[in-house]
C-alpha cells in the first residue's frame, strides 16, 4: 500500500520513504516522509536529516487534521532513494503552456524544459538541497530570479563564462555533507574550458542541470543530468537568441509560476535577442542589473539584486549613474574606433584601455557601444594587452561571418597564442598570450575577407 491511498488506522510495515522536511514541534522533531506516491507525517525525539532513507513501521491515524504514524518505529534504509526520486518525478504535473516565442527551435526544445520543470518540482517536493550559480549579467540574473521562484536554493554569482576546476571543488566541498544535493548551472558552462569541472561534479554524485544559450562546444550533455539549451536542437545562429534567462522564466511557467514573463524582457534586452518584443524599461532594468554586477564581487548572493530592484530610490539612482557612465564614453569610443578594413562586411578596433570607463562600461559593453554606432554589416572587435570582444551584426551574420566559428578555428591555428574564450555567434571574447593580440586581430580580418 503506498501513501497516497492510505487511510486511518492502517498499519504500515517497513514501508521505504524518505525525509523531506523537519521542524521542531512541541518538543519533538515532526518529519514529513515520501514514498513517491503520497506523504505522512511522524514525530521523534531523534533528529534526523531531510533526505535520509527509511524504513518506517506503525499505524496511521489522524492527528491534528493530518494523517501521522504514531508511534513509529524507524530503521533506517539503503538503496532506495533512487526509485523514490523517480517515482515522485513520475507523479509531478506541469503545465504545457504556449511559448512565449514561438518557433521551430522552441517546439523542438520542448521535452527538455518540460522535464526540467518536473525536475525542479521534484527536487522541491523532495526537501533537496539545491545550489544555483548564475552567470553576472542581465541574462544569467533574471534566470535566477525567475527559478528561484520554483525552488529555493543557495545562490552563486559566477562571473566567469567557465565551470573551472576551482568553481567544482568549491562546490564539492559545500555540497559533501548534503544528501543527493542538485546544482544548477544557468548561463554559463558549455564550452571546452567548462569539461574538466563538469567531470568532477558530476562524479561528486551532484544532479547537475545546465541551461544555457551558449553552442555546446564541450558537449556539456556528456556531463550533466539534463541540458537544456537551443543549440541541442539547432545549429542556425539564432539558437543563441534564445537567452538563459528567457528559457528559466519558461521553465518556471511549465512549474506553474505565474508573474515570470516580466523577466523575459529584461533577459532579451541585456543579451540583445530579438526573440520578444523589449520595452525601454525591460532596457532600463537590463543595464541596472548589469551596472549592479558589474560592481558586484565574487559570489555575490541573488538578495543582492531582489533587495535593489525593490528599493525604488536606489533602482533610480544606480540607472541615473549607468546611463550617464554609458553616455560619458560614447565621444571617446568614436574617437579611438578604427576601421581596420572596408569590405562587404567591415571591420573595427576600438581600443577599451584608452577609454576611461572604471569598472562600468567593461569591455564588453564598450564594444558594444562602439557597435551600436557602425552602419553595414561589419564586425567590432574591443581590443586591451590581453584579449578581444566581439560584436557582430545581421548583416555580417548573412554573409556567413560568426564569432564562434572564428574563435574555434584560432583556437587551431593559433593554439601558442590563444589561452581561451568562447560565446555565440553575435557576441564572443577570447583571452590572448600578450604581446600577441594584433596578430590575432590581423588573423580575424583575415577570415572576414574569405566569408
């Protein structure tokens, strides 16, 4: 007999179930247990850890107005955690609602979104710890916001593009004394520099889950329990367009979120998607979230930015302060952008050390900007002693010039001089040995003119 058809005073005989919630009751522990199917409630002075795996013996009464086992008798269990995990992930009903932005490549993602809300559910249901590092930008934060309304979970800013070796023993060792944990990586950790530290994640025996926009050149299905990202169903240039942030509020909409779909907006305007339609405001929050990261340090916690967006005077003050640091630097880009070659798609350097920008602009929204002010197709590379930025438009894009494949064949051709990068096809960087950063370039207009 499974829980959900269980009546009163039935007695239940080393019935398998598990921990998923705890808390201190009139001065006893009151556990909530699960056998996948339904749930039943017991107290003991003994305390216990949510996930644990038991054998449980008693009769079930009504207590309270809730089915409880009186006077329990608990052993605990092995081995039976897994066909309760996926026993619950069976019973779990999400909503199958229209996209937001439809097309092909949705469509065709649908499955993995499907069960990545089922995964979440289940994780919730379950009482799992879960850990989610986001990507420090517009994109990645709107994604945890949206998420974070599904599950709760211990929130990471990541502020790098890679999944190192560092990031995975760091988690390891605050994942050791969790039962079962569940990571999510948003925004982040689909390329080649991401493999080893998926590897040793995964082998911690962590459910790993990864949405991301990124081309999966590290085949990061290989290392994780669910990918959800275009490029699985794609290989056009638009699959990039459908950010991370965009695919997490779909996802919390499949678990039955509602309010989420403000969040796309502001995740198309600050990956520059087209996907949806983005209101100045959606670009507003986009480039105070992104000011916001920006400052913010190394682990920073989500709180940080609910905690801003809500306090109306400081939203106001740090866009004032954004868009004036934006505007500040738009004569000096005009003034140190160079069109290094004009072609059917063209070519611009624009030096970011000699623009005096502080922390915000980066450089990446430098180049940016310098690409917001070219005309044609062309591409934009910002430029400092040890890396570049990409910005590519449509037009370039038409004719067949992408960032991804350009890095991926330097990274080749010029494997002594490139130490790693990645992106999508419209926006990318690369990390560059110094000294060796011109070279580079005169490689990429080399490329361009061969488009």
């Amino acid at each position: 007999m499974n829980f959900r058809n269980i009546g009163e005073n039935t007695a239940l005989e080393n019935a398998g179930c598990i921990i998923t919630k705890r808390k201190k009751h009139r001065g006893q522990f009151s556990y909530l247990v699960t056998d996948g199917e339904g749930e039943l409630e017991f107290e003991s002075g003994k305390f216990m850890q949510i996930g644990e795996e038991l054998r449980i013996s008693g009769t079930v009464e009504r207590q309270y107005g809730f089915l409880q086992i009186i006077k329990p008798k608990i052993e605990p269990a092995e081995g039976i955690y897994a066909g309760i995990l996926a026993k619950t992930e069976e019973n779990i009903k999400v909503k199958e609602l229209p996209f937001l932005a439809s097309g092909e490549i949705m469509d065709k993602l649908r499955p993995e979104i499907m069960l990545c809300a089922k995964k979440l559910l289940t994780a919730k249901a379950m009482g799992r710890h879960a850990r989610l590092r986001f990507h420090n930008d517009a994109d990645g934060i709107t994604g945890a916001l949206a998420l974070t309304k599904v599950i709760r979970a211990h929130t990471h800013q990541q502020n790098s593009a890679n999944y190192t070796v560092y990031d995975s023993m760091r988690d390891i060792g605050n994942l050791q004394s969790e039962k079962n944990p569940l990571v999510i990586l948003l925004d982040f950790a689909c390329g080649k520099d991401s493999v080893e530290g998926l590897k040793l994640l995964k082998a911690s025996g962590a459910e790993v889950l990864i949405i991301d926009h990124h081309p999966n050149e590290g085949n990061a299905q290989e290392n994780c329990s669910l990918l959800v990202n275009p490029w699985s169903v794609s290989r056009e240039e638009r699959a990039s367009s459908y950010v991370a942030g965009y695919l997490s509020m779909e996802i919390a909409r499949a678990c039955g979120e509602d309010g989420v779909e403000k969040l796309a907006g502001i995740a198309c305007a600050g990956d520059k998607s087209t996907i949806l339609p983005v209101s100045k405001k959606d670009k507003e929050m986009a480039i105070v979230l992104d000011y916001m990261a920006t400052y913010s340090g190394f682990g920073n916690k989500l709180d940080f930015y609910k905690n801003a967006i809500e306090n109306k005077e400081l939203y106001a003050s740090v866009l004032v302060q954004a868009q004036e640091s934006l505007d500040r630097i738009t004569d000096e880009v005009k003034a140190h952008m160079k069109k290094r070659y004009d072609g059917p798609v063209s070519v611009y350097t624009i030096d970011t050390e000699r623009i005096k920008s502080r922390e915000f602009p980066g450089k990446g929204k430098i180049t940016t900007r310098g690409f917001e002010l070219v005309e044609g197709p062309a591409v934009v590379l910002g430029v400092w002693k040890n890396g570049l930025s990409f910005r590519i438009n449509s037009g370039a894009i038409e004719k067949g010039v992408m960032a991804n494949e350009i890095i991926s064949a330097l990274k080749k051709e010029m494997p002594d001089f490139i130490e790693g990068g990645g992106g999508h096809a419209r926006a990318a960087s690369l990390r560059i040995r110094e000294g060796f950063v011109d070279s580079v370039v005169e490689k990429i207009i080399e490329k361009v003119k061969a488009a």
